[in-house]
C-alpha cells in the first residue's frame, strides 16, 4: 500500500530524517575531538543522543557510497560501483520499501545516483548545484501531516570548491589558530585550505540547526530519529578515494528522544550497509531477503551488542581506474589491490593541493618513514596489513611481510576472499565513463 497507514505501520510509527554530508571526515566534528572546528547543533545531537565510533562506509566515493546506503547492499552487488553511474532500475531503495508501507519519503539535495530510482521516492529535490539546504526546510513545511516520513537530506557540503555563500561569509577561521591535523605539513597552504573546508563545514552544522528547529517546532522531534553522517572521508589527501579510516570511516550520530538515552557511545564496529536493514527494524518492518547488510538495531540499547567483527569496503572508478577491497577490525586493516598505482597517497585531484603539495616538498626527499616511502613509491604494495591505533590511524607501516603478524594476515586475506566469493564480487576491468 503507497500513500497512507498500511495494516503494517504501527500507529506511532517513528520518523526518519538521514542528513548526510558531502566529503565530511569522521574526525572534524566537535563531538568527536576535533578543536578548531565550530559544529555547536552536531555536537548538541550528539551530547542528547547516541555516538557510533566506529561506522564505516563501504566506500570512498560518492555515487557508489550513497547508493549502497540506501539499498543495503555493496556496490559490486547493487551495481553502481563508479562515479556518476546510475542505480539500475531493478534495484529496490529504503525509499520504495518505507513508501509502500505508509511511509512518505523524499530525497532532498544532492542525489547523484541517476534517474532510474527516482520515482520509488514520493519526492525528489535533485540539487548540486547549492548546498542544496535551501529547500530543506520548505519540504519540511509541506510534508503530508497524519504519515510516518523519511527524509534524506543530502548536503553538498563540504565539498570542493569551499567557495562561501552571502550568509556563511560570519563563519570564518583564522588560518593560524586553526589546528592542522596530525599527518599533515603545517605550511600556509595547508591552513587556507583546512580553514576554507571548516567554513563549509559549520555551515553544514548550521543547517542541521535549522532542520532540528522545524522538527520540534512541528512537534515531531520526539520521535524522529535524526541521523547524521557523511558519504565518504574529507577532501584531502588520504582521506577521500582511499579506503584508509580517513577515507570510509563516518561521524554517525543518532538523535532519537523517545528512544535513546542522552550523551551515551557505542565502540562496535557498524557499516552503513547495515543502515537500510536498522531503519527498516527501527521502523518494524520486514527485511528483504537480497539485502547483504545486517541491522544493528539492538545496539540502540545495549552497550556491549555486536553485529560485526569485521567490516568490507571497496574502490573502483573514480576519475581513474582503481580495484581495491578491505577488511577491518577494530584492530587492523588489510587491504588487497588489483590496480597498482603509483604510491599510496598520489590520489587523482589531490596531487595538486597545497595540503599535497606541501607535505611533497618536505617528505619527498627524506623518505624518513616506511610511509613516506611507500607515498611515493613507483610500486604500490598489492597488500597492505595496518595495525590500527587508538584513533584509528592507518597511516602506519605496512605489516604485510612482518613476520609476527602473519596469522593475521592470512586470517584477513581468507575472511575477505570468502566474502568477495559470497558477494559475487569482480576482479579489476578496465572502465571508460561513457561519453568520454
């Protein structure tokens, strides 16, 4: 049944708001330690609601990112694995799924996942062009009253260029105040560039602020689930485009007033291939058989639940050809690749920033660590083991060929063979993006 309460829904059935950023790393948020940014309204939800600190997505690239979210489903299994593709048409979205039980559901902003699936969502704003948040709040206002809803709110922030709008022009940093986060050359370049991506970050802070404020004006806050998170890692170097922690790994928070308990965190390991599955339970609903994600919806209750010792992750086209696959623990990742390219950190558009071309200027030279070495090498390794730390730094040496860690090693080659074989996964294929 589309368009009203079907005999599934219950009558109390919850809400659903998905604001997701553009290029937003794990760690440049308040709520999750980073100092020199300002994101006061995320950092709120998070100090009211539940932290994850360990969410991963499945890939580091746009279009492949979002598509496997709302499908539950790996790129290679959906099929859209490169950029700009589309969601072929026999795929079946949490818009369709929530819809045809008495949801109304609407993607707003930047969808980028092609028209095929366009019409399982009862609306769809397609903007790229702004921030896209300008429309937020009027289909807000205009959602049918008496229905359950799901909104996908797709910022274009903080994606590149970080070029200021009229009313973001008060959220400006002080290039020498701001901390330039570990791993990278602190030179002038660097700061303007960290400042100009924390501007548009705030801004993607302020907007969630507003969004949150029409909530609880219209009276729904309660028992909506805001959730927010990012489709892949910040903008830079090691960071979007690899399949590093700065690459996959999300900010996800969980803001549910009627459900969740303020200011708690959980440390297991998600993937946000399991999010359509957790909504869907959230949601009460029935989950499809074809889905390869699994929900994680106890955890909302319990500290100490577990869905997954390992989560998958992949990279394949974007701008450049790539086949990479992961696994990850909480303690290691090991990352296999079919395409070897030249070093580990000579991502496509990042050769040319300042934040690169920076750290290339002091590091080239000394090749002081095993990671330098390894950045700009004319040989990339075909496998990598990275012991992971704290924080979750992968910029570590490579433990592939270390003796002592060798059981590792195979335990995580063998996992991930075995799901590569399970998910009936591609090895590398050369790909054209048509029309070029």
């Amino acid at each position: 049944m589309i368009g009203g309460l079907g005999p599934s829904i219950a009558a109390d059935a919850p809400n659903f708001v998905v604001i997701i950023a553009d290029d937003l790393g794990w760690n440049d948020i308040g709520a999750y330690g980073n100092t020199s940014v300002q994101t006061p309204n995320i950092d709120k939800l998070a100090a009211n609601g539940l932290r994850f600190d360990n969410a991963f997505l499945t890939t580091s690239s746009c279009s492949a990112s979002r598509a496997s979210i709302l499908t539950g489903k790996y790129p290679h299994t959906n099929g859209l694995v490169h950029l700009h593709q589309s969601l072929p048409a026999d795929q079946i979205t949490l818009g369709q799924l929530l819809r045809e039980r008495g949801y109304h559901t609407e993607s707003v902003g930047k969808w980028h996942i092609g028209d095929p699936v366009k019409s399982q969502f009862s609306n769809v704003i397609d903007d790229r062009i702004s921030p896209a948040t300008a429309h937020w709040l009027d289909r807000l206002e205009r959602r049918p009253k008496g229905v359950p809803f799901f909104y996908w709110l797709a910022s274009r922030d903080p994606h590149r260029p970080h070029t200021p709008t009229e009313d973001s022009l008060p959220l400006v940093y002080d290039h020498a105040k701001i901390e330039i986060p570990e791993g990278f050359v602190d030179g002038p370049g660097t700061r303007k560039a960290f400042a100009e991506y924390y501007r548009t970050v705030s801004r993607f802070d302020r907007d969630i602020g507003r969004v949150v404020t029409e909530l609880e004006r219209q009276g729904v806050l309660d028992n909506t689930a805001v959730i927010v998170m990012s489709d892949n890692g910040r903008p830079f170097p090691w960071g979007k485009l690899t399949l590093y922690d700065d690459g996959i790994k999300t900010p996800f928070i969980v803001h549910w007033p009627k459900k969740v308990a303020r200011g708690a965190t959980r440390g297991q390991l998600i993937s946000m291939v399991d999010l359509a599955p957790t909504i869907l339970e959230w949601a009460g609903l029935p989950l499809p058989d074809n889905m390869d994600g699994i929900s994680f919806a106890e955890m909302l209750d319990s500290e100490t639940a577990t869905t997954r010792e390992y989560v998958f992750a992949e990279r394949n086209w974007h701008g450049s050809n790539a086949h990479e696959r992961a696994i990850r623990s909480l303690g290691y990742l090991y990352k296999e690749n079919q395409f070897p390219r030249q070093g580990t950190c000579l991502v496509g558009p990042y050769r040319s920033k300042p934040s690169f071309k920076e750290y290339a200027a002091v590091h080239r030279t000394s090749m002081e660590s095993e990671f330098d070495r390894e950045c700009f090498s004319n040989n990339r390794s075909t496998a990598e083991l990275k012991a992971n730390g704290q924080a979750g730094n992968t910029r570590t040496p490579n433990l592939a060929n270390n003796e002592k860690h060798r059981e590792q090693l195979e335990s995580m080659r063998d996992r991930l063979t075995k799901w590569r074989e399970s998910t009936n996964d591609f090895d590398y294929q050369h790909y054209t993006r048509p029309g070029q």
